[in-house]
C-alpha cells in the first residue's frame, strides 16, 4: 500500500510542477522540469541504494540513522501527542520526561555543537514530520526531499537564466547534473533541505532586487534564512559577502566595483574576529575547534581510507591565511585519479578532472566582459569562501566532496561567464565546415 501511496505523490508532484507558474519556463520544452524532477528522484534513490549496500551497517548510514530517529520522534505521538509537538517544534523540546526518545535516537545529541544550533535535529524533525504521511517507507521520505532539492535548484537556474539564454542547455546541464552536486542533494540528507533553502534564498533575493517587490518574496527570503541557520549555517556564512555586494551594487552608482568588492569582503573578514563581545560565539574558534575534533575523530577510528593530512589551524588570522591556499587546492582538485581507493573516489577524481578541463576551456576562450557582472563576484566569493571552509575542516576526501559540493554549480557559471561563446562558435562552424570539405 505504501508503494501506491508513493506513486500518488509522484503524480501529485508532477501536477504541482507542470500547473505552477514558479517552474513554467518558455525556454525549454514544457515537461522539462517534470523530467528534470525524475532524474532528481532516481538520484535520491542510488543514495538509497548506496548506503544500503556499500555501508557495514544500517547504525553506520546517515540516511537510515536520520531516518530512523524521526521515527522514533513519530512514535511520540501515540503515547502522547503533545510530547510529538514539543520535540517538532522545540518549544518546551527540554522537559526530562523526553530524554527517553532523545537517548534512543543515534544523531539527537551531538557531541560538539560550538555554541551553534544542532543542525542534525532539522533532517530528523523532517522524517518525523513526513512520517505522518509515509506509513514508514523511506522513498517516499526521499521523494519529498528529491522535491525540495529539485525545487532549490530550479530556483538558482532561474537567477541565472537570463544570462545564459542561448546556452540553456548548458546552464540545466552545470545547475543540475554535476555529479557530486546531482547524487548527495538528493538523497535523505541535510543537504537536500540546504539546497532547497539556498536556492529560494537566491531567487527571492534576485526578486527583491529586481524591484519585483512583493510580500510573498519578502516571507520566502526570510524563511530561507531561517532554514539556512538551521540545516548548514555555514552556507550562509559563505554567502553573505556576495549577496551584501549585490545590495551594494544595485542601490548604489556602478562606480569603483573592485573597491567595493573588495571592501565587502574585509569588512565581514573583520566581523568574523568581532562576533564573540557581540554573538558569543566566535567564528575562528569554532572552525578551529571543528578542524581539530574533526581530525581528533578520525584519528580514533582504525582505518579511514580517504583520510588526508591537512595543515592546523589556529584561531588567528595569520595561521587561517597561512592554511587557505592548501585548503582551496583540496577542495577544488582532490581526489586526484591517484588517491582512487573505490567508485565513489573515482566518480569525484573523473569529477575534477572535468572541472580542470573546464578551466583549461575558459583559459582558452576567455573574455573579460562580464566580470564585472554581480553575479559573477557572486559566484566567485560564494565558491572560494565555501572551498575554503570546507577544505580548512575536513581531513576525509569523502566528506570534503560532499561539502564542497554546493559550490560546484556557482563555480561552473562563474567559468561559463568568462567563456567567449562566440568565438568557441565561430570555431567550431569553421570544423564543421573544413570536415564538409567546403
């Protein structure tokens, strides 16, 4: 019965894809989106497919310990349904009587928080929350986070959209199908729920600067932010630079554009080292303390595979600075085909081998005109910040593809903005030409 249950919401999906005016697009050929939304499934469930036979054991997969403590946040629910909302809502989430739900899930309560929110409780009050509508089959968990995943991405492509109205293709091709970005936003994982948030972030900022002013961008703005702070904050943290230059760029004359730039980026550099008199957390030291728990962590396992060393850091600007240029090398280029040790490994080496060609493309048929574009110092400042910290925290090149992956898409259009396409066109209808013999 579940099973039909699934395909009903599939068809329901399908339905809200292809009457919504959101995913409407004169672009592309009209069931597009709905195919697109597939794939996007079919993805979540090679997820399913990996965990459930590449993992020892279901204790040792994030997507069955996510799910299964939502099921066990569920079953509060038949005992007493007040006791379900508190745990849901986290008004009241404190009471001692809960600690007997709390101590049985595996991803509740985690060891270091660093003064942050828990960002573990999001994805399990989300399977408790879709369990009321699942009868307890997983796929459908995955159907729904697949559509919000789906949904985030679609929003990104239509920010991008009116730059890349002759290269469509390609733009569904980078927003969509880059591997690592297509396989770990799908499955039953934070990152489906961060691209869901992300991408409404960026299309409801793209309207509000537009002057397409309207209450419902405003609320959708604002809850994406909200969601953003409680699934990866540090996507936002990386993304804030970007996004204050865009509001700087629009509401201002477009003069001095690098110096703003640049100014931008100082200025949350130094409202990093000034958040713990203001926050009460400090953003140096919770990456340096992440960087070594997390190395801490590894090391106590027997074997990790894809284990890397990384350079410590300190919670100084001399020792972040020192570290960043080794941190921006293994985010943008490992694993290397030489540090291959499954298929897993070798899908993210063929990865950045494809991103290293693209670089090579771009060196070739570069063009500066639209460097200056703000969604280019967008895609620019989201990438390298995001490769940063990504690559500054994490000594498994497993986990590094998985983090970093959120940038790839911003890191494709900022290579696609400095393509000439004209000339690459030019070039490849004088081919076409000499193979005819003409």
């Amino acid at each position: 019965m579940s099973y039909i249950l699934l395909v009903i919401y599939m068809i329901i999906f399908c339905v809200i894809i292809y009457k919504s005016p959101f995913f409407k697009n004169h672009h592309l050929p009209k069931y597009t989106p709905i195919i697109l939304f597939i794939l996007k499934f079919f993805a979540g469930l090679s997820v399913f497919f990996v965990y459930s036979k590449f993992y020892d054991a279901r204790y040792s997969s994030d997507i069955f310990k996510y799910f299964d403590d939502g099921i066990i946040i569920h079953s509060a629910i038949y005992e007493n349904p007040w006791d379900y909302l508190r745990m849901i809502t986290g008004i009241g989430g404190n009471a001692p009587h809960l600690d007997k739900y709390y101590y049985t899930c595996y991803f509740w309560m985690k060891p270091f928080n660093y003064g942050l929110f828990n960002d573990n409780l999001t994805v399990i009050r989300f399977n408790a929350l879709v369990r009321l509508i699942s009868m307890g089959n997983i796929h459908i968990h995955t159907l729904i986070i697949s559509f919000l995943s789906f949904t985030g991405l679609w929003g990104i492509y239509k920010v991008f959209l009116s730059y890349f109205k002759n290269q469509k293709w390609l733009l569904v091709l980078v927003v969509f199908f880059i591997p690592s970005l297509y396989f770990w936003t799908s499955g039953l994982l934070k990152e489906g729920i961060l691209m869901f948030a992300f991408g409404m972030l960026l299309y409801s900022f793209n309207q509000l600067m537009k002057k397409h002013f309207t209450l419902s961008s405003l609320i959708v703005f604002i809850l994406s932010i909200f969601l953003l702070l409680i699934s990866k904050f540090y996507i936002l943290v990386a993304a804030l630079p970007g996004l204050a230059f865009i509001f700087l760029y629009i509401k201002t004359k477009p003069k001095f554009i690098a110096l703003k730039y640049l100014l931008i980026h100082v200025f949350f550099l130094i409202g990093a080292w000034l958040t713990k008199p203001i926050l009460g957390i400090s953003f140096p030291e919770i990456l340096a303390h992440k960087q070594h728990d997390f190395i801490n962590y590894i090391n106590s396992l027997n074997y990790v595979g894809s284990k890397i060393e990384i350079q410590a850091i300190e919670p100084n600007l001399f020792s972040l600075i020192k570290a960043i240029p080794q941190a921006l090398y293994n985010s943008l280029f490992r694993p290397t085909l030489f540090e291959v040790s499954n298929a897993m490994m070798l899908m993210a080496a063929l990865e950045n081998l494809l991103i290293v060609a693209a670089i090579l493309l771009t060196i070739f048929y570069f063009t500066k005109r639209n460097l200056k574009n703000h969604w280019f110092l967008f895609c620019v400042s989201f990438t390298l910040i995001l490769f940063a910290l990504s690559g500054l925290t994490t000594p498994v090149l497993g986990a590094l593809v998985r983090y970093k992956a959120p940038a790839l898409p911003f890191l494709a259009i900022a290579l696609l903005f400095m393509i000439n396409f004209e000339k690459l066109n030019k070039l490849r209808k004088r081919d076409h030409i000499k193979k005819l013999g003409i």
